[in-house]
C-alpha cells in the first residue's frame, strides 16, 4: 500500500499552479532558447546552449516530481474540518513562546506546501509533531538544536 502525502486545498493549488506554469510559460521559453542557441552553430562549445539544456532537464524533472506527488496527494479541505480547539493537520495555531515572551503563528500542512517563510510548518517537524493532539492551554516542549524551546499553545484555527 502506498502512503499518500497529506495537501491543504491550498497547497495542492500552489501546486497544481505551479505545475502549470512550468508547462506554459518556462518549457516554451527553454524550448525557443535551446532552438536559438542550436543556431549559432557548433554545439559542443556552446554556453548557451548547455545552459538551457540544464534548466530544461531542471524543469522537465520539476514538472515530473510535481505531478507524481500531486498523483498521489490526499487533499484535505481545513476549512471542512471542525475538530474544536485540538490541533490537527492544517490547524493554524498560535503559539506563545515562553522563554522569549511572543507570539508566532503557524499552519500544520504537507511536506510539500511547508514554507517556513510564510509561516507553514511541515507535519513532520518537530514542532508539528509536538503540537499535534494537543489543545488550547497546552504547553508543548520542543526539542530544537539550540536546546529546548517552550511554548503555549493559545489559539488553533482552521481557515
């Protein structure tokens, strides 16, 4: 049996956008560079054209990778989902970190849609994983590099 790799609505989106985007956009422009590199002429001393054969076999192995995992994706809808003040997949959840007195808040999503940027934490990081099951009030311990970071949870939405 295959594990199938758990995506926000959203994320499977970005996803799905992105794939698109790459099948539109880039291939052509790789394609139309690599014709016009090939017609300068000799091809074992053209930068150009060794150039734009890399970013197509980058984007030709982005594209496959993406649909693969899209393949086997189980996308849950958050907003669907109503598991009260106990976090889950796709809660967004605020968190007050005690040793530095502040809040931060993230959302529990996929491997694939986690970007630690805009605030979305893989479900296997450690800080997911401590926060899971868990509700409003809890505290949580993570084990970081830098040591042992406390927090309290205060809020668990699902947008």
């Amino acid at each position: 049996m295959t594990k199938r790799t758990p995506l926000t609505h959203h994320g499977a989106k970005r996803l799905r956008d992105e794939c698109a985007h790459l099948k539109k956009v880039d291939r052509p422009k790789i394609i139309a560079a690599i014709a016009e590199a090939r017609a300068h002429g000799d091809l074992k001393e053209n930068a150009e054209y060794h150039a734009a054969r890399e970013q197509q076999g980058f984007i030709e192995g982005r594209i496959r990778h993406l649909e693969s995992e899209l393949s086997g994706a189980q996308v849950i809808d958050v907003s669907k989902l109503s598991p009260g003040s106990k976090v889950v997949f796709g809660a967004t959840v605020t968190l007050y970190d005690v040793d530095a007195d502040s809040e931060i808040t993230y959302q529990i999503v996929g491997d694939l849609e986690s970007d630690i940027k805009e605030r979305r934490i893989a479900i296997t990081s450690p800080i997911a994983r401590a926060m899971i099951g868990k509700e409003v009030g809890d505290e949580i311990v993570v084990d970081a590099p830098a040591g042992e970071l406390t927090y309290e949870i205060v809020d668990v939405q699902y947008i």
